[in-house]
C-alpha cells in the first residue's frame, strides 16, 4: 500500500485531507513535517504552480504542477526536477493551507 492511498481514498469521496508529508523534495514550498491541507478539486480545478497530491507512472507525489498539454499535467517538485506527465484524473487534490 503507498503512503497516500488513503488520502486519495477520502478526497475521491469529496473529504479534506490533512497530512505531514516528509522529504526534501519541495523545500522552499512546503518543509519536511509540515501540515499540509489537501482540498478535492474538479477536474482541472488547477493550475501551474500549484502543489497537487497526485499520481506519475504508477507513484504518488505531492508536487507542482509545472505545464499542460491537452489533458496532460506535467508534475515536478520544488527542486527542478520533472517526475513526468500523467493525466489530469490522476490529480487528486491541491494544497489550500501549510502550517508548522
């Protein structure tokens, strides 16, 4: 079972999410610990720059949205690197708050 398996669960039914995600991958948006709040979102209720919990070839990230293309979102983290596209039903939701 990933980590966010239940997360994704309770925000496909419509539910609020908050979790402390931990990693140095989004440093300097969102620090290792920090509660996150994590809000459901329409299809394409996002846009660049904004940080999605969601799933790439098969992991699931709570990283950036970085570009679109058609239906594709491409994701990456707050370090410069690009984890790849995936499609927009595979962003769950996106982080509304952070706090220490």
């Amino acid at each position: 079972m990933s980590w966010a398996n239940n997360h994704i669960a309770k925000l496909k039914r419509g539910e609020t999410v908050k979790f402390r995600p931990h990693g140095r991958s989004m440093e300097g948006r969102i620090e290792s610990g920090q509660l996150v709040t994590v809000v459901p979102i329409a299809l394409g209720d996002f846009k660049v720059g904004d940080a999605v919990l969601c799933k790439v070839q098969g992991k699931q990230y709570l990283h950036l949205v970085k570009a679109f293309r058609g239906n594709q979102v491409q994701i990456g983290n707050n370090k410069g690197y690009i984890n790849g596209w995936t499609s927009v039903f595979n962003v769950f939701g996106k982080v509304t708050n952070i706090e220490a």
